[in-house]
C-alpha cells in the first residue's frame, strides 16, 4: 500500500514548501542552514544513498531563489548547500520531526499537480511516524501524465516516465549473459523487463520508447527473414573484432540482411587496435571491404577503438578517416557509436563528414575534462544515448540493459548543463533524424 507524493517541478513552490516544513520540524527561527546542520551531525541518512546528478539542476536552481552560491558539486554526506534540503531523502528525515497531522498538511502543500521533480511514494507519511517505506524517485521532468504505469507496453505518453531510444544495444549478447543456458529468442521487451523487476533497478527509471538492436558477429547473424515485432530497428555488419568470421558466405548473408525492412544501419564495423598489431592489416581490409557496402543515405555505425593506453582513440579514428574519405562519399550518415574522444575528433569527423552523430555511453561516467570537453563539442543535433548492452554495467548487475539509458542520461546531462529530460527528448529526435522514425 503506498501513498503518493507529488513535489512540482516549479522549484519556488518547493523551496515554499520546504521552509514551511522547516517552521514544523524545528523551533521557531531556525534557518535553512540550521537544519542542513541537524541533519549533518545527526546523519539520518544512509551513507548508502547519494544525490543522483538529475537533481543538480534542481538545487542549481533553488541556489538562486534562495540567494546562495551553488557549490561546483551539490553533496549529500555532508550536505553542502541549503538546496539540498530540497532532495527527496531530506524531506523525509526532516519529516520525522513533524507530528502526523503536519505531515498529512504537508503531503497535499501545493502538490496537486502531478508535474513532478521527484515523486515520493510512501505509506508512512501519512499513516505512521515509523520507519520510512519504499520510496521511489522518478523524474523532474514536466509534461507526464500521473498515472504511473509498470508496464512497457503502454504509450510512452502514460507511462509517466520520461521517453528515451537507445541508439546502440547487442540483443544476443545480452540474452547470453542473463539467460547463458538458454540465450535464444529473447525479446527486447524481456531485457528490459528483467532490469525493471531485478534486484537491481536503474536509479532513473525510463521508458524506452525506441533503439537500435545490434548484430555484428557473423557468427550470429539473424536469418534474413528474420521476425522482431515492436519499435526496434536493426543494425548489422562487422564488429572488428570478429573481423575473421567475415567468410564470403556470412558477406552474403550480410548482403540479404541489409535489405530487411528493419534493417536501419551497416555495423557496428570499424578498427579495434585491442589485437595484436600483426592483424590490424586484415583487420583493416575486411573493415574497407564492408565499407563498400555502405551507401550514404543507409546509417554506417562505426567502433574505433585503440590499442590499451590510447584512452581517446585519436590515431584510429585517423586511420579510419583516412579509409573513409578514399572509400565513402562525404553525404555518408555516421554513427560513431561509444564516443570517448577528444574535441578535435568531433570537429575533424563533422569537416570531413558533416552527416556525423555520436552515441554516448556510460563510460562518460569516467571521462576526464579533455574527453568532457569532446562531448561538449559534439553539436546537440548531433548527439545520441546508448547503454551498448550489455557493456557498461550502472548498476549492481554485471551486465546493462537499454532500461539503464536514464542513468547515462543523468550524467550526460549534468556534464553539458542541460535538464535530463530535454537531453532524452533531444536525443531521440537525433535518432529518428538519423535512423528514420
Ligand atoms: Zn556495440
């Protein structure tokens, strides 16, 4: 059984909200950075729990209505701003305080309107001054509908979560890693279903809404007919690294595939300088040889990886340059998928072709400044979200599933200072420009 509280986007009637609380919980004169104080020395919260990047533009924002200066990092164990009493978790422990009566007035302050910054679903607000319940966070995003749906296959406009399209995901290996005794025939649907009802659930739930199911292991190529029902496109070509299963009967069948109606993209192909260098010569020449099967209208989804210690990848993606101007014309739509380099990558693939986006992963979340500063300098029409599942794990699974895009999202988000949801919403505009709708 769980009650719902909606806390509204509009962060003054929060921050409102919040000092009424304040004149509840505390004696009469305490300020905001009294109760920052309490909760700092009396720890209420589980250093378990942090702020999720997604509330940084939220307690940005309250910094201005309350006249203070936004620190570079909003932090929770210690708090480090009055803001961050706005954060979900601070509302609760400063909730104990209240008497039962304050905590129902509290419950209906001016959150009638279900467009909400964080959503806090608990049954012992209202009922008890126990233990806190589940709590779920949701979103900050504006324009959702309130009745939160768990299932995948409502419209995305019901679902209350905010939309996402994962650019770059691998059905079959994914499969492989949850079901390894039995990795066939899985559904994109039950990937994300599985992350939704595991025991460990993405910290910003999102409703993917679209993305682009990967085949790049010959080995493995789906049959040319092959079936897949729902809003998923297909990508297939030659992942470097199996560049050997790359027979003249598997270049057939890629052919065959390609004329699939769901087939959207040729890849992922590229260089993977993770081999040793003696085989970097095939390696290319099967790359050059699936490049000529591109065509410039049909999405060229491209893995550039250098050897171990080039973290930005700057002399393959030369090296690849280099291959494509001689082999492809310059109109060609690229995805250059995983992107980890450096601005001047971005800005040399855009003069050299101009039909360029980039997919970013959840390896963002280990980018330094030289590799931010390449993600800044991606153009936002240009800019795509992927989970590349299953790699690049966020949570305490091994493996990711596209459900995990809303986490990748937060922290790319952060890192361009833009509010997650119009990131997601962007993004998936890029992807239909790219990949078609
Ligand atoms: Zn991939």
């Amino acid at each position: 059984m769980f009650r719902r509280i909606n806390v509204n986007l509009d962060v003054p009637a929060q921050v409102e909200a919040l000092k009424w609380l304040l004149s509840k919980a505390f004696e009469a004169g305490t300020t905001l950075q009294g109760a920052v104080d309490w909760i700092n020395t009396s720890r209420p919260i589980s250093p378990d729990y942090g702020l999720n990047p997604i509330h940084h533009g939220m307690c940005t924002t309250a910094c201005r209505i309350l006249g203070v200066d936004p620190p570079e990092v909003f932090t929770l164990h210690p708090i480090n701003s009055p803001a961050v009493l706005l954060f979900w978790r601070c509302l609760l422990a400063i909730l104990t305080r209240c008497n039962s009566q304050d905590i129902r007035d509290f419950r209906w302050f001016g959150f009638s309107e279900p467009t909400m910054a964080v959503e806090v679903v608990q049954e012992a607000l209202s009922e008890s001054e126990s233990e806190p319940g589940d709590l779920i966070v949701v979103d900050e995003c504006d324009n959702v509908d309130s009745d939160h749906s768990e299932h995948f296959d409502e419209p995305s406009t019901s679902s209350g979560l905010p939309n996402v399209f994962d650019s770059h995901f691998h059905l079959d290996r994914t499969s492989k890693v949850i079901w390894p005794d039995n990795p066939n025939g899985h559904t994109v649907e039950e990937l994300i279903s599985v992350s939704k009802h595991g025991s460990s659930r993405p910290s910003v739930p999102v409703n993917v809404v679209g993305g682009v199911v990967v085949y790049s292991e010959p080995q493995n190529y789906p049959a040319a007919d092959f079936q897949l029902d729902g809003p998923w496109k297909v990508a297939a070509g030659v992942h470097p690294k199996h560049y050997q299963k790359f027979s003249t009967a598997k270049r057939l069948a890629l052919n065959g595939l390609l004329e699939h109606p769901k087939v959207a993209a040729l890849g992922e192909n590229g260089l993977d300088r993770t081999i040793p260098p003696g085989e970097w010569r095939a390696q290319e020449l099967v790359f050059e040889n699936v490049l000529r099967m591109s065509k410039p209208e049909l999405p060229l989804v491209l893995h550039l990886r250098g050897p171990s210690g080039d973290t930005y990848g700057s002399d393959v993606t030369g090296r690849c340059q280099a291959i494509m101007r001689r082999v492809c014309r310059r109109e060609q739509k690229i995805h250059v998928h995983c992107f980890t380099g450096l601005s001047q990558v971005v800005n040399d693939w855009l003069s050299d072709f101009p039909n360029t986006f980039f997919g970013v992963t959840a390896a963002v979340r280990r980018f330094d400044e030289e590799q931010k500063s390449g993600l800044r300098a991606i153009p936002r029409n240009r800019l795509l979200l992927e989970t590349d599942a299953p790699y690049f794990p966020v949570g305490n699974v091994p493996y990711s599933t596209p459900a995990y895009l809303g986490d990748t999202a937060a922290f790319v988000a952060v890192y361009l200072n833009i509010g997650p949801c119009d990131l997601m919403q962007l993004t998936i505009r890029n992807a239909m420009t790219l990949y078609g709708s």
